[in-house]
C-alpha cells in the first residue's frame, strides 16, 4: 500500500466513525452509509441504522458513480427526495470526500425516512392549532400574575405617564387601572387589593376606575 492509498484509508476510516456516531443518533430514523469510492462493486463500508435492507459490501449508487467519473461533481447534494426499496419517501444528502489529489474517493449519505415524520408533524400541527373564533383577542395569557409583576407593570405604566404610581393624576390612575384591567390583571382574586395600595386609592376607586 503506497502513501497516498495508506492516506486515503485513514480518511475512510474517520469517515466511518463519524457515520455510525450519526446513525446511532437518530435511531429509527436516519439511515447513514459510508460508501467507499475506490471500490464502487463492492462500495458500502458502514451501515448504520439500516433502514433500506443493503449490505456492507454493496455496489455503489448512480449518484456514487457520477462522483467517481467526475471530480468537478458537487461535494455536497442536500436533501434530496429519495425512496427507500420497499416505497417508504426519504429525504436524503450525499456528502463526497476528497483525497488530497483532489479525487473522490467515499461519500457520506444520510436517508431520513419521511414516512416517520411525516404523522408526527401533522399531529403536531393540530396540537398547536388555535380556534379561529378566539384568535383575535386572546382570552387569557399563560403567564402568573404575581404580585412582583403586578407591581413591576404598575411602576412601568406609570413612568411612561411620567410619575410614580402614588403621584399620578386621578385620570392618570384611572387609565392605568383600564389598561391593567384590559391586560388581564384582574384575573387573581386579590389583583384589585394590590393595586389599590400601589396607587394609594381604596379597592372601590380601583373598580370605579375600571368601569
């Protein structure tokens, strides 16, 4: 074995451990094989993850040949449609590799098969799908209305007014209390206490001020 061959191995070699460190992480679902240029009857290296039913030891594919005929052919090829043998769609890349003289000498491919996904995507479409007849205003926020955030929101409101909450104008107050009111701070029961005190006013002005 002369020193470029002994080089292109070592290449091959790395290959293979990054194609079954691929394979082994996406279990079920990503097919991942080393395809050894140098030898297209006999191409496939490693394969991990077997989803289309070849063998260490199977010819190269079409897409495998035109790289050896070529060099100028495209070092990668990504996500292509693709079949496995038995029809199931798959989404596929080719990744060549050069040796130092610049000529392929293995290929990376990588084939997800879709038919697995492609459920698990329309069930997650519908999980996150809202009803159109609420879309528009929201009829609650996923958030915890504190007391912390109460009072962070009320001193924020009121700086852009100008003040602090206890010296706002009483039309100050009153909107402020509207906008936390069409926010949906009045959701916690103990909302319009809290925000009483912050703004120095009794619980029956806060309600006034919402009406």
């Amino acid at each position: 074995m002369d020193h470029g061959t002994d080089t292109d191995e070592h290449f091959i070699r790395e290959a293979e451990k990054i194609a079954v460190a691929l394979g082994r992480m996406f279990p079920g679902l990503c097919e991942v094989v080393l395809h050894d240029l140098r030898d297209p009857q006999h191409a496939i290296r490693a394969i991990e993850n077997n989803l289309s039913g070849r063998r260490v030891g199977d010819s190269a594919t079409e897409l495998g040949l035109a790289r050896i005929a070529d060099p100028q052919y495209p070092g990668v090829i990504q996500n292509y449609p693709n079949r496995f043998p038995d029809g199931r769609p798959a989404k596929s890349t080719s990744i060549g590799i050069k040796n130092a003289a610049g000529e392929y000498i293995a290929a990376l491919c990588l084939n997800l098969d879709v038919s697995v996904l492609s459920p698990v995507t329309l069930a997650l479409s519908n999980l996150v799908a809202t009803d159109t007849e609420h879309r528009d205003q929201p009829l609650e926020t996923l958030r915890n209305r504190n007391a912390r955030e109460l009072r962070r929101t009320v001193e924020a409101l009121s700086a852009q007014r100008g003040g602090t909450p206890r010296s706002l104008s009483r039309e100050g107050k009153k909107a402020l209390v509207r906008q936390l009111h069409q926010d949906g701070y009045f959701d916690s029961r103990d909302a319009a206490q809290a925000i009483a005190d912050l703004l120095g006013v009794s619980r029956a002005t806060v309600y006034n001020y919402t009406k």
